[in-house]
C-alpha cells in the first residue's frame, strides 16, 4: 500500500493539483480500502478477529479460541479482501502509468529541433484520419492562436450576446452570418484563421501520440511518425464543425441545443437549412525552433 501512495503521490504531483488533491487522492485510496473491508470482509469489520495466540497468563496449555466455523469464515474474509485490494491496487498502477506517460507526452516532450508554445493553438484540419500525409489540402486548415471555446457564445444566446450588438460577441470577435462555427458543447465560436501559415509544428491529440507535423506552401503536409496518423493527433473529445446556410433565414437558431454535447469522436450535428463541414481538432503545442547565426 505505501508503494501504491507513493505512485499516486507522484501522479497528482505532475499533475501540478493543489495540496487538496493530494489530500483527495489519499482519502479516496484509503476511502476504497474501507468499502473493500465492509463489503468483503463482514466478520473482520465488525471486530471477529481471530483469538489464537491470546493465552490465559495463568496456564500457558489454555488457549482462547473461537469455533473453527467463524476461525474459516475469517480468514476466507481476509482472503477475499487482500484479493480485491490487490486487483483495485494494480489496475490503479497501469491507469496511473498510462495517464503519466500521456501527460509526459503531451506537457513535457519535445522532439529536437522544436520549442514548446507558452499557450496551446488549436488547428482545424480536413483529411483522411488514416492518412501520414497528404498531396494537398492543408491549405484549407484554419488555426486559432487562443482557444475558442471559452471566448465563445452559447447557441440559446445567439440572439442576446450576438444579434443585438450588430454580431459583434462579447469577447469582441465578429460573427459572420454566412459563415459560422460550433463546437461540442454547443458553442458559437470565432472563425479560425485560414490558412494555416507554411512552417514546423508540435501537434498531438493528447493521448500517445506526439509529433511533428510539416506544411508546405502548396498545401501538402505529413507527419514526422511514420507510423503516426491524422487520427492519432486528433483530439477527440474537441469537436468542431463549419456551417454555411443555403438561404438568408437561416441562422443559428435553427439548431438543437438538445443534441449537444457531442461524445468524443462522433459527427457534430446537422442543422437544417445549412451545408455542413466537420474538422478534426489538433493540438498546436510547439513550433520549429529559430535556427541559429
């Protein structure tokens, strides 16, 4: 069990959480030990331990025993219980490693020959999801330098944060009502900038998978992993779609606010009276580092 402190320790530790969380994190380990104990082990919780080597300090031959029915039903309880335990305890370990090599990948690794942003960017990208590389098309990839959702406008206040001030949001970025982009949660977010500028990226989807990514001037791009795939740096849970209305009626009223949020991986929904385009969402973590004199 102290191994199993110790790992979660240094888990929340990079994580960079507040001295509550460290707190949480024990208290939910010890918390789970004691609804193991409750749950598995009746007998051992309501204090039936066994009494065998209690002697009687005036005769070494008298033992204090209890039956050898509540002596099996203990010690299987104790079993039961160092079973669970040390099941909860290794799928802890293996979810813990996994979570710390993808925070390492995502917050602490960089590939020579580039530098870590001071705040990530988000680049909307078209493509097949299985594709390294691609002939064309990234000339069509938008990039936005802030994250987009939180500067955004909830559908339900279109017409309150949007329509009655000229289309202008309340973070100052403008609505264009011909043009206009929704997130997962059911978020009016500010039109990316296109293209995205020819150069070396860092891009990863916040899982395993992070890499460097080229753009060149004709709109081609690949992936510095071979074995790496637009997928893999994707993220998934961000979603992202481009809708352009067929007629001048259409706004963004015409969506269900009901069918947000959208599960990770999954289309955004259609929004009648508009053509519709999903992009994937690339973390934008780092840059081609400046080549010196």
């Amino acid at each position: 069990r102290i191994f199993l402190h110790k790992h979660i320790l240094a888990f929340v530790i990079m994580k960079r959480t507040t001295a509550t969380s460290l707190c949480f994190a024990s208290a939910w380990l010890f918390g789970w030990q004691i609804v193991a104990t409750q749950a598995f082990c009746p007998t051992l919780s309501q204090g039936a331990l066994p009494t065998r080597l209690a002697a009687q300090p005036q005769d070494d031959d008298t033992w204090l025993e209890e039956s050898d029915n509540s002596n099996s039903n203990s010690i299987e309880d104790l079993k039961r219980r160092n079973l669970f335990i040390n099941v909860a305890a290794g799928g802890l370990l293996a979810a813990t490693g996994v979570a710390s090599w993808e925070l390492y990948k995502m917050e602490v690794y960089t590939p020579p020959g580039f530098v870590r942003l001071p705040v990530t960017q988000f680049i909307a990208a078209l493509g097949d999801p299985q594709a390294n590389s691609g002939t064309s098309g990234a000339q069509d990839w938008g990039l936005w330098r802030a994250d987009p959702g939180p500067r955004g406008v909830f559908l339900p206040k279109y017409e309150s944060d949007l329509q009655r001030h000229n289309n202008v949001a309340p973070l100052g970025w403008k609505f264009n009502p011909q043009d206009w982009w929704i997130e997962e949660h059911g978020i009016i977010m500010e039109t990316p900038d296109f293209p995205v500028p020819p150069g070396r990226y860092l891009v990863t989807g916040g899982r395993e998978v992070t890499t460097g990514l080229t753009i060149r001037r004709d709109g081609s791009w690949k992936l510095d992993d071979e074995s790496a795939t637009l997928y893999d740096v994707t993220h998934l849970p961000c979603r992202s779609a481009r809708y352009t209305p067929l007629d001048d009626s259409v706004t963004p009223r015409n969506a269900n606010f009901a069918d947000f949020p959208v599960r990770p991986g999954a289309r955004m929904p259609a929004i009648p009276g508009t053509q519709q385009q999903d992009y994937a969402v690339l973390f934008l973590i780092g840059k081609e580092a400046p080549r010196g004199p």
